[in-house]
C-alpha cells in the first residue's frame, strides 16, 4: 500500500534504516483515521545497536571544543528552518495539531539549538581555597550516552529541542520518538545524520516496550530525560534503576490551577485562562489550565463568559490554516478523555458545554472532541483533580482565599499555577504557597526559554530550557593538586 507520507525510518549509527524485525507502525490521521505512513517498529535488538553507535562516536564528538559543537548545532538549526514547512504538513497530518499553530513548534525546535549552543561556555568548573597549599578545582565532562524519551502531543518539537542540551554538553543521544505520531522525528534523525558525525544522534521508533523499556535499562545509558505520564515516568525510574545509579530526569503531567480573585481584570483572567487550556492542541499540554478557582462574587458571570469562548473555537481540519483546534491523538487517548467526560456527569459536575464529538459531517470519523467545560466542580469530582489531557476545562467556586490555595495544591501535581490579580502581595503570596515549579501573576504559564520549566510533587523533576538542564547534561569532578 502506498501511503501519502511514505515509510519513514530510523536513524542509527549514521544510517536510516528500517527496525530488525522488519515490523511496522502504522500512522493514522486522527481527523480521519486513514492510513498516512509508517514507522519502523523498532525492537531491544535496535536499541542495542544505536547504543553501540553512541559509544563509538560520543568521545570523539565530546573532544569537539565546544565552538565546534556549537557551530554544528547552529546548522542543525537553520536545517529544521529549511524543512519547517515540509514538516508542518506530516505533522498536522499526523498528530492532529493545527498547521497555523505549529509555526511556533518550529520556531522553538530550531531555536534551542541555537540557545544552547551560545550557553556551552557557561558550563563553568570552580575553584575552590580548601587548602593553603594545593589548587582544588572542579570540570565538567559529559555522562557520554543520553536516552531520551519524547510524548506525542508536540513530536518534532520535543525530539529536536529535547536533544539539544544533551549535545552541547557532549553527549550522544538515543531518542525514542512517540508510538503515535511517530512520521517526523525522523525527520530530526535526517537533519543530524546530514550535520552531525555518525552516531552521535540515534533516533529509534517503537512501543514502549520493548524500546523506551531497553532504553530505560541499559547500563551503558547513564543520564535519562523523558516527557509524558506519571506512570511511564515511574516505569522508567523502577527500570533504570535495576541495571545502574542512573541520573532521570521527569517532565510529567499537571492538573494546573488558575486563580481568579475578586478583583481581578475578568475579561483578561477568563481570556487568559481559555488560553492556557492550549486548545490548539486540544488541551493536550502538561501546562494547561485545566483547573478554573473563581471567587464566588464573579463565578457565574465567569463560566459564561468561558462558554462563549470555547464555543467559539474553530474546530476543524488540522490542515485548514483556519483551524484553531484539531482532534486528540489517537482512538485510546479519545477513549480516554471520553471516560474522564462521562466520569465528571457520573460525578455530579455541571456540564456547561461540549461534552461530545463537534457537529458537522468530518467530525462523524476522526478522534474529535468538542470543547468542553464542567462547572460547580468539587475535589470531590475525579475530573476536578485527575488529568484529562484533552479539551476539558473545570470551573470551581470559592470565597475564601486560604480555601482556594489549598484547593490549588491539593492533587499529586505541581506543574504550573496562575493567579490573576490586581493585589501585588496577594499574588506574591500566593506565588509563594503555591506547590507548583512555575507561577504566572496576571496572565498564564508560558515556556520562556532561559528559565527552568519543571514540575513539584509527581509533576516532575528537574527544569528544562535554562542553563540547569544543560549542567544536568554533566557530571562534576573534583580535582586536587599539591603544589
């Protein structure tokens, strides 16, 4: 069968080639559920192989000075601009995220190469007066075979900028690219195999197990970075941590809380708070702001407001350039958030809008899912503290600002929390009690790269896009001369 994307293939050791097995995965568009391409489906036999392929180029690449990494890193970037629109087209077509939309994933793919590579001269060692006689000082050198693991909701974005810091600091990577919507992060192997010395980028594709699993457990894979769900995070720690000490690092997910206070800009608060949902990818985001706390003397005027919004959201062909939503993932994830829906009627939650498939003829097939808003929801409710990962907003009530905080951080995350106000120490303090790794006062919680982006409690750990996640990437030495 010929498909209008073709087979994509791996990247190991230099080379595209197809998984040992000789198996397939096959890709749907979840607008349509037909057919598009496939991807290998990789095995541990292939993992193995991109293992070895690491190892052999990683000390030559790690003996590169780091204007020379740099420099290579800079035209791995300008390749993904070169390829921006090519890779849009698969994308939307493959992960239903909207192609208007993806500009910005492009953008941010390209431009951690470049943020990276200007920060590799600020992996700085110390040196420290321990002794009268003696110099005491500290290097950094690389871990030298980096795994990474990358999710579904933005796949070329992650399985570039995610491999970024790994390099810069002298790594080889292994990256396992998503069982769904897997066509593009071939592409990234395309790029690097073109820039970059054989080997030191390998990118298998697969199921998670046996590939993320094989990944996870090898014991020449010292340093770990995976994005995506609590429970594969947990799954990879157990799995590391039977072949070796490794170091892992967790960007998981969020059940993020939005604060709207008495007196608060409710035009700006409820407009800041559809747009942190992110439902241009359907709500598929860690950060989306998922949990709506309103004060009780603006609640009612509130969910009205974010009723009109949501139903006014173009949801439509992913590559119609109008298109302000597409449809979720996959038919499991559609299952998924289709549970969570039916479980918050179940519950007692208030449904306001959405709930079901969008009305029209293209949304009779496909993975579709209206925008959707429950209100009057309780801790009590599961879709009021459980992530749904899908175009679901929860409105919750309060009159009392201590109670609303301790709403706020009262599930298992910690990813992100918004308030909006016009009282400086109020949002100050509020900034401070917050569980969360990342607070916005007065708008919603963004990526700024520079600043660490990562979770508390099973949100996560460790921070991302900022220098801390390029020294992670490291190990540091002590060293002591006697003079």
């Amino acid at each position: 069968m010929d498909y209008e994307f073709g087979d994509r293939l791996m990247a190991i050791g230099g080379q595209m080639v197809p998984a040992s097995s000789g198996e397939w995965i096959v890709s749907l568009n979840p607008a349509t559920e037909e057919p598009i391409g496939r991807a290998p489906a990789g095995t541990a036999d292939d993992v193995h192989r991109a293992v070895a392929a690491a190892e052999k180029a990683q000390p030559e690449w790690a003996a590169k000075s780091i204007w020379e990494r740099g420099a290579l890193l800079r035209k791995v970037a300008a390749e993904i601009r070169a390829r921006a629109d090519e890779v849009r087209k698969i994308e939307a077509a493959d992960s239903g995220n909207t192609i208007a939309n993806l500009n910005g994933d492009m953008h941010k793919a390209s431009n951690h190469f470049e943020y990276f590579a200007g920060l590799a001269t600020e992996m700085k060692g110390e040196t420290v007066p321990a002794t009268p006689r003696g110099l005491h000082m500290t290097v950094r050198e690389p871990y030298g075979v980096v795994g990474r693991i990358v999710p579904f909701n933005h796949p070329f974005m992650f399985a570039a900028a995610n491999i970024a810091a790994p390099l810069v600091a002298g790594n080889a990577v292994i990256l396992k690219s998503p069982e769904t919507s897997p066509l593009t992060a071939s592409i990234v192997g395309e790029v690097c195999n073109k820039v970059l010395p054989p080997g030191v980028v390998n990118i298998v594709s697969g199921y998670g197990i046996p590939v993320g699993d094989a990944i996870a457990r090898h014991p020449k894979v010292r340093r770990i970075g995976f994005t995506g769900s609590i429970r594969t995070g947990l799954a990879i720690q157990r799995a590391a941590a039977e072949t070796g000490v490794k170091h892992v690092s967790l960007e998981l997910g969020g059940k993020n809380p939005l604060i709207i206070c008495e007196d608060a800009d409710l035009e700006m608060a409820v407009t800041g708070a559809v747009a942190g949902m992110n439902f241009a990818w359907a709500g598929q985001s860690c950060g989306s702001t998922s949990r709506i706390l309103v004060h009780e003397s603006l609640y009612d005027r509130a969910v009205e407001m974010a009723k009109a919004k949501l139903e006014a959201i173009r949801v439509g062909d992913p590559l119609d350039p109008a298109a302000q939503m597409g449809p979720v993932n996959s038919a499991a994830h559609y299952q998924r958030v289709m549970g969570h829906i039916a479980t918050g009627r179940v519950d007692g939650a208030k449904l306001v809008t959405g709930g079901d498939r969008p009305k029209g003829e293209i949304f009779k097939r496909g993975y579709w899912v209206a925008p959707t808003l429950f209100a009057n929801v309780t801790m009590d409710h599961r879709i009021g503290r459980e992530e749904v990962f899908g175009p679901v907003m929860s409105f919750f009530k309060w009159n009392d600002f201590d109670a609303a905080v301790e709403i706020a951080n009262a599930t298992e995350y910690g990813l992100t929390a918004s308030i909006y106000t016009r009282d400086i120490g109020r949002a100050l303090g509020a900034a401070k009690r917050f569980q969360s790794g990342v607070v916005a006062v007065n708008h919603t919680t963004m990526h700024f790269i520079g600043l660490p982006f990562g979770g508390y409690k099973n949100s996560g750990v460790g921070g991302e896009e900022c220098l801390d996640e390029l020294l992670s990437y490291t190990q540091t030495k002590s060293i002591h001369i006697a003079l």
